[in-house]
C-alpha cells in the first residue's frame, strides 16, 4: 500500500509541479504588465501633455503677434491718431468705435478695448463700464514697461465669462504713446475645448490647467467633476499627494497620486513656456487597473486550461498505468490458476498415492489413491 502511494506520488508530482510553475509565472507576468500598461499610459498621457502645452503656447503666441501688428495698419494707426486729437468729436469717436468692432471680428475676440496709461478705459467695440481688473493691470503695466504687447492671466468678467486680455501699447508716427489697446479673448472660444479634448477614448483622461496662487494651487480650467469651480478651486500647497500641487512645486514628468476627488491617478505634469501655468494630464489608476484585469483574466483562463490539461493527462496515464498493472495481475492470476489446474488434474487422476503437506507437516492436498492407502 505504502509502494502504491508513493508510486502515486511520483506520477502526480510534475502535474502539481507544473501547476505550481503555471502559477507562479501568470502572477509575474501581471506584474510585469502592470508596470507595462503603467508605463504605456504614461507615455500617451505625456504626449497629450506636451501636445497641449504647444497649442497653449501657439495660442498664445498667435494672439500677442496679432496685438504686436496692429500698429502694421496704416488705416487703423490713421482713425486712432485723428482720435487722440479730437477724442471728444462725435463723427471720430464713431469711425474710431467701428475700428475696433473690425478688430473683434477679425481676431475673433469677445471685445477691443483702448485704455489710457492708467488703466482708465477711453473706448471700446462692445459697451465697457468696469474698471480694469488687477490682471488687466498687471499685464498693462508690463506692456507699457516694455512697450510690447502682454498677455495677462485668465479672470473672471463682470458678465461672469472667463476672459483673457492681450495688452500693447500703440505708439503715434513722433513716438508718443497713443493708447493702449487690449484684445480680449474668451476662454470657452478654444482655450478651454482645447483642454478637453483626448485624442484618445478614455473614460477618466482629462487636462487641467494650474497655477500658483500664493500657498495654494488654482485650478484655471473646470474640472470635470467639479463644475462651476475654474478660478475659484484651491488646494494648499501641503497637499503633495495631489499631482497639481506638484507641478507648481515644479516637479515634472510621471506621478502617481491622488486627484482633486481624492481618486488614485497617473499623472504628467509640465510648466507652459512663458507664463506661470502648469498642464496636468491625468488618467484614473482604476482605468488602467480594469485594463490590466482584463488581461489577468484571460491570462487566469489560460493558466487555469493548462493547469486542467497538465492534470487530465496525468489522470490519463495513470489510469493507462492502472489499467496496465491490474491486466497483469488478472492475467496472472489466470496463468496460475490453470497452472493449478494442471497440477490438481495431475493428482487426482495419477495411480500413485500422493499427499502434500505444508512445512509443519499438515496435510494440504491428497488424493483417492492415499486415501485408500
């Protein structure tokens, strides 16, 4: 019985052996594809990253070289000098008002504003009744400091849009500053889409655009989940677990923490060239976890078939085995069966008296002969 199931043991051995291999390998390799998959998000999130951040860059380059080549119109620099002159003149300020309507629809911006060295606003295309905002300021300043055209940062409107202002001052044919002319851009006319776009389908990717506000982080654009909340959500710079407040931080490039939902995600994060914004790309880890199940579950199916298939052929030839060994007994059996057979026929049909006995001298088999005898 001991033989048998040794024996046994030796013949399912490399069946649990070979299960046991299966195991241990499908487990590294789900790690190894965690970290693969990982590793491909992150480079499709950081293209993304790096894609936007050059449209951001295009965008804003486009509208400062729009505001640099306005002195370029011979026509324009013509009405706005007449103007200066006699601000007051109805007739002037009308031709001076559709110059600017010209520039909203050549530009495709929401309103064209003149200002003085101040800030006080003189003229507009659109109705213009408030004041110019600490952004304004701050981007008219250092267009009057440099005299070249500024972009300010994204603020919020008195008719509640988000709005962006390019400022360049406008010098006269002597040198004297004419004006201030603003371009104002609305955010939602592509800064914003722009920043929503994926070019690839994925249920969680979204792009957010930061920057820093004192101790804290301000998000510029509106989060996907939190509407409403652009120029107004905040997070403290202790946050570090939160991807945005390590790109104001200035840290770049791959990072794994947590969103403003508290959600796990994969991050890249990248400053945008001249100017305080930072671009976070972002993808849920839950995303990339479901992808990576979806392969350990194919890869469990194959790994639990071959498990199967190792034990099925080991059943089989140990029933083959089986099979094999129990046919030799039977047949054995059979052999001395007829063997005894033989000698039984011998015995009784012989002349002679015969009587066998075991060794302590017992009689096992005799015959008539002996018995008559």
């Amino acid at each position: 019985m001991e033989k048998s199931i040794r024996s046994s043991m030796r013949m399912w051995a490399p069946a649990v052996l070979l299960t046991l291999a299966l195991a241990a390998g499908g487990y590294g390799y789900y790690r190894f594809e965690l970290e693969d998959i990982r590793e491909e998000k992150h480079r499709e999130i950081a293209a993304i990253a790096s894609l936007k951040v050059q449209q951001i860059v295009q965008w804003r380059e486009k509208w400062i070289e729009d505001a640099q080549n306005i002195e370029q119109s011979a026509s324009f620099m013509e009405v706005l000098a007449t103007w200066h002159r006699t601000p007051a003149a109805p007739a002037v300020r009308a031709i001076m008002q559709e110059r600017l309507r010209r520039l909203v629809k050549m530009h495709g911006c929401v309103n064209t504003i003149l200002y003085d060295e101040t800030g006080r606003a003189l003229l507009s295309a659109l109705p213009e009744s408030e004041p110019l905002q600490i952004e304004g300021k701050r981007a008219l300043e250092q267009a009057l400091a440099g005299n070249k055209a500024v972009m300010s940062t994204l603020f919020r409107s008195s008719q509640g849009k988000i709005v962006i202002d390019v400022m360049k001052p406008v010098l006269g044919p002597d040198g004297h500053r004419l004006a201030v002319v603003a371009l104002r851009s609305d955010a939602e006319t592509f800064l914003y889409p722009m920043l929503r776009s994926w070019p690839v389908p994925r249920a969680s990717a979204e792009t957010l655009l930061v920057c820093k506000d004192g101790p804290h982080v301000l998000f510029l654009n509106e989060p996907r989940h939190q509407p409403n909340t652009a120029l107004t959500l905040r997070y403290p710079l202790t946050r570090v677990d939160v991807p945005a407040v390590q790109a104001v931080l200035g840290n770049q490039g791959a990072f794994l923490g947590k969103d403003y939902q508290g959600v796990e995600v994969l991050a890249d994060m990248r400053p945008v060239p001249e100017s305080h914004w930072f671009i976070v790309a972002k993808i849920d880890e839950s995303e990339i976890l479901t992808e990576i199940h979806n392969r350990g579950l194919i890869l469990l199916v194959l790994v639990v078939t071959a498990s199967i298939l190792a034990v099925t052929s080991t059943a089989n030839v140990y029933n083959r085995r089986s099979a094999g060994l129990y046919r030799n007994l039977y047949d054995s059996e059979q052999e001395r069966r007829k063997a005894l057979e033989v000698f039984r026929t011998a015995l009784y049909s012989t002349a002679d008296g015969i009587i066998t006995t075991d060794i302590t001298a017992r009689v096992k088999q005799i015959n008539r002969v002996a018995e008559k005898l």
